[in-house]
C-alpha cells in the first residue's frame, strides 16, 4: 500500500520539503508520495480527524502551526514540549504523536559542515530569543561544553527564554556583544536579521577569536550580510540550508522506513530554488 506523508502550513505553497522527500522517495525506490497541503488554522481539527483515520503515515508542520498542533496530538516528545514547537508528526494506530526535529537539523548541519565543531568546552552566542533560539538552546545543551549567552534586541525575552530552559545560559540584550566577543567560540543567528535586505548594525566581527565559527539559520539569502562578513574577517560559516535538510531526516525514516541521506546533488536542488 502506497504510504502517504505531508507538510501542512498556511500559505505552504513556499515549502521545499516536497522536494527533499520527493527526490528520497525516488532514490529508494519507495511507493509513497508527499505532498504540501494549505491548510487554515480553524480547520486543523478536521486535519488531524484524517490522520487518526490512517489517510497518512505522518507529516511536517510549518507556519503558522508548529505551536497549534500541541493541544491536538495524542502525545508529545518531552523535547518538542521543551522547545515549544512540534514540526514532526508521526501516525500510529491511530495515535498522533508530535515531536521536533529541528535541534537534529541543527546539530546535523554543523557536523556535516564544520566537523569538530563541538569539541572542547566553547561559549556560544545566539542571537535572537523566538521559537528557533529555543531549538537552537536544546542542542546546545546536548553537544556543547561551555556556557550559552543569547542575545536579543529586548532584554527581557531573553530573561525569559533563559529561565523557561534550564542549562548553562545566560541573558543578555546587544550591548553586551563586545564583552563576551574574545571568549565565543560559536555564534548563531537565529533572528531574521539578514532576510530582506536587513543587517546587524552593531556586530564588530573582528572582536571575535579567528576560530570562531558562525551560523545563520536564514537561508533565504544562503549567503547573508552576516555570513558575509564573517567570511571577509577570515571566520569559518556555515549557511543554513543544511539544516532544513537535516532536520528532515528523521521524518522519513519515521514514514517510509528508510533512513535518507543529506547529499550534495540533494542540495543543488534545493539551493537552486533559492533567491540570490
């Protein structure tokens, strides 16, 4: 029987993930299909009726309906419920069960991209304190050894992103960048600061180690103004389409059975949809 799997969202007609599983479902050789799927926030209800019917082996939640979906699955993964945010739905007899791949996404993307990153105790920056920072905060807690300090244009929501996850971290609003600056060994932008022609006009990259790597989950552009200049002080990055990528990886192991691979034909495909 041909397993069907899905990405819900509104509007979804922006999603790559058709793509990303179309070419693994092609590459396996598996009967099954993945589809986009508009659907509005009101009728999420009649949705998740369809799934507990069996229609679909599971699907990807994108916006606005990564925190909906919380009060609708049967159950969710402890981390999801850390995070705030479900994107992964997997069906069961009946039972939908929610959990978030993202932090995998996350950490997938540096190891393929920057191997070794994580070795050795290094504080890490993370700039911006939404729904991606606390992602971003749940891996770091599992893989890195130093302290995590995140920084947001209001202090007051980092406070509060800080003492909803328990970890290492610290709170701290954009003037304290120079300060912590010589000591990061990571850091991580997790705002959408770069999307739409915008820019950090407070970030002196120079006061960075020359080992510091940096990140920017953004990748629309790939190459943003941050990653940019990161590259021009001689600093290692990493853009942010491999985590869209890697995240996607337990999903389908999860629907189809087969564990996919992240490749670099993978990404050509997708990169080339992409705006410059």
């Amino acid at each position: 029987m041909t397993r069907k799997a899905f990405v819900i969202g509104h509007p979804i007609n922006h999603s790559r993930s058709p793509l990303i599983h179309g070419q693994w479902l092609e590459e396996h050789g598996i009967d099954g299909s993945y589809e986009a799927i508009d659907v509005a926030p009101e009728a999420l209800p009649v949705f998740f009726e369809r799934l507990r019917r069996g229609e679909f082996a599971g699907g990807n939640v994108t916006i606005p309906h990564k925190e909906a979906v919380f009060a609708l699955c049967d159950s969710v993964d402890p981390l999801a419920a850390t995070i705030g945010a479900v994107n992964t739905l997997v069906v069961t007899n009946g039972k939908v069960h929610g959990t978030n791949t993202d932090y995998l996404g996350f950490l997938g993307n540096l190891d393929a991209n920057a191997p070794g990153w994580s070795d050795g105790p290094n504080d890490a920056m993370i700039i911006g304190a939404g729904g991606a920072a606390r992602a971003v905060l749940v891996a770091l807690r599992r893989r890195n050894g130093g302290k995590v300090h995140v920084l947001n244009r209001t202090l007051e929501k980092a406070q509060a992103l800080v003492a909803d996850i328990d970890g290492p971290f610290e709170a701290h609003g954009f003037d304290a960048f120079a300060e912590l600056a010589p000591q990061i060994g990571l850091v991580v932008n997790t705002s959408a600061i770069g999307m739409h022609g915008t820019r950090f006009d407070w970030l002196d990259l120079a006061l960075l180690p020359k080992t510091t790597l940096v990140t920017d989950i953004v990748y629309t552009p790939l190459l943003t103004p941050l990653l940019v200049e990161a590259a021009a002080q001689g600093l290692r990055t990493v853009d942010g389409l491999g985590m869209l990528l890697h995240q996607a990886v337990p999903g389908f192991a999860a629907w189809f059975g087969v564990q996919p691979t992240v490749t670099a034909s993978l990404r050509a495909r997708i990169e080339a949809t992409l705006e410059s």
